[in-house]
C-alpha cells in the first residue's frame, strides 16, 4: 500500500518521573492533510496518517455514500502536493452524476468527521437498515478487543493512534487499520474489505475509540450488524444505532462489555 513519509517520527522530551528529571524521545504519529478531488472538484480535506492510501480513498467513497461500490470508481491517483497528498478519483456514470447533485466541501480534523457539511439535515440523514441477522457471543467480542494491542504496531510505537478492525467468529481478526483519526481508521478498514471484495455483514467491527454518529454512518454504509469499542457512545449515536439496526457494545475491557442497542445480536452465554 502506497507510503508518503514516515508514519511516525521521534520528538525529544523531558521527563519527570517521581522528584527525578530525564532527557529521552517518544515517537509521535505523524499526520498530514490529505485532499480528496472527486471528477475535478474539491470534495474533503481531512489530517490522516499517510499510509494505506488506497484503502483510505475507496473506504471514504464508500462510508461516505459517493459511490456504492469500488466498480462505481473509474480511475485514482494518490500524489505529493506541496505539505500534503491528494487522492484524486473519477466516478462512472450514475455515481458521477449523483455526485454533482451532491458536491460539498469539508475541513475535517482529525477528531471529528462531520466538519463543514452544509446542513444540519445532510448530518443526520437516517441510514438505511443493516441487512443481516448475525448474532455472536459477547465473550467473543471481549476476547477479540483484547488482541487489538498486538495488532497496532503504530500505535505501540506513538501510543497515539486508533484503530478499526473487523472479526468474525470464524477466522479471528481479519484486517486492522490505524490512523490519528478514528473516522479515518474506519474508513481505511472499510477499503482494505472492499479490495478483498467483502463487506461487514458477517462480523464486528472493533473500535478503539468512543462511539460518534459518523461511525455509526459508515457501518451502517459497510452493512456491519455489530460495532464495538473500548469507549462509550454518545446518544446520537445509539439513536442512529438503533434505527440501522446495528448493535452497539461498548466500554469493552478486562472481561467486561456493555450491550446499547440491538442486544438480541448479542449471545449471552459462551457458545
């Protein structure tokens, strides 16, 4: 997968540790703007850790409705631009033209993934029911969060990075991403399942972050029946949850979950 620069560099720091100071370097992610062009127009500026690139262009077209699947992209091309990367994609047919009805422009930092839509009705548009009647053991999902940390070696390194990350019952964690941004992450899982011609309806999506209405979007997009995270959703979110029909586990640590919505996915007793 396309790398611009390091993902992460060292910064020199001082240490106080007890009534004893100390010179030493921490490694710190690394995050540059990256500017989404759809069929020649600004569409998005969003602070992301530049690597997997590729999975970050077509999970953002896909979570974020431009197009419905990656046949509906005719063309991309990642580049260097001055302090930053743009991802330039080209849209077939029908996508192209929805699109033009649609085109927006957004500033997105690196905690939140709604900046700059142009309504509050664009914000909150209803998603459209997951279709799936997966169901999974909630030990399941608490064994599964505990793997994350071994699967985040850029966030070993920093301590400062998210991660999304889809499991099934059937073949363990499948594909981890990681970016400073939690949207962004998820947007890079949703690609990476794309390339490999897969969707989330047969698994959970982990989350290592709390729960926010545009997370909750991009599931719903991804067809995900269940996302989990080591945080806790916020109201909206469940609100959104609910009306997708995707379950929501959240605060999942140390043997311990919290079931918000849909808990008829969730399997109570270890199968």
């Amino acid at each position: 997968m396309t790398r611009f620069g390091p993902t992460s560099v060292s910064a020199p720091t001082e240490v106080l540790r007890g009534d004893a100071w100390s010179s030493s370097a921490r490694a710190v992610p690394e995050e540059v703007p990256v500017a989404f062009v759809v069929d020649g127009g600004a569409e998005a500026v969003m602070m992301a850790t530049p690597a997997d690139l590729e999975d970050f262009a077509l999970g953002f077209a896909l979570s974020d409705g431009l197009v419905g699947s990656r046949d509906d992209l005719c063309g991309l091309d990642i580049s260097e631009e001055g302090p930053g990367v743009e991802i330039r994609f080209w849209l077939r047919g029908n996508a192209g033209a929805a699109h033009s009805a649609r085109r927006r422009t957004r500033m997105g930092p690196a905690g939140c993934g709604l900046c700059g839509i142009e309504s509050l009705e664009a914000a909150l548009q209803p998603c459209a029911p997951v279709g799936s009647d997966f169901r999974i053991a909630a030990t399941r999902i608490v064994t599964a969060m505990a793997q994350l940390p071994g699967m985040q070696p850029l966030n070993r390194e920093t301590r400062a990075v998210h991660a999304a990350a889809f499991y099934t019952p059937d073949e363990g964690v499948v594909c981890v991403r990681e970016d400073v941004g939690r949207h962004n992450a998820l947007d890079k899982l949703i690609g990476a399942l794309a390339h490999q011609g897969r969707d989330c309806t047969d698994g959970v999506i982990l989350m290592t972050s709390r729960v926010s209405i545009e997370l909750i979007q991009k599931a719903a997009r991804a067809n995900a029946p269940v996302l989990a995270a080591i945080s806790a959703p916020t109201a909206l979110a469940l609100r959104t949850a609910e009306g997708a029909g995707i379950c929501i586990c959240g605060i999942v640590r140390e043997n311990a979950l919290e079931v918000f919505t849909r808990a008829d996915r969730i399997v109570r007793h270890a199968d």
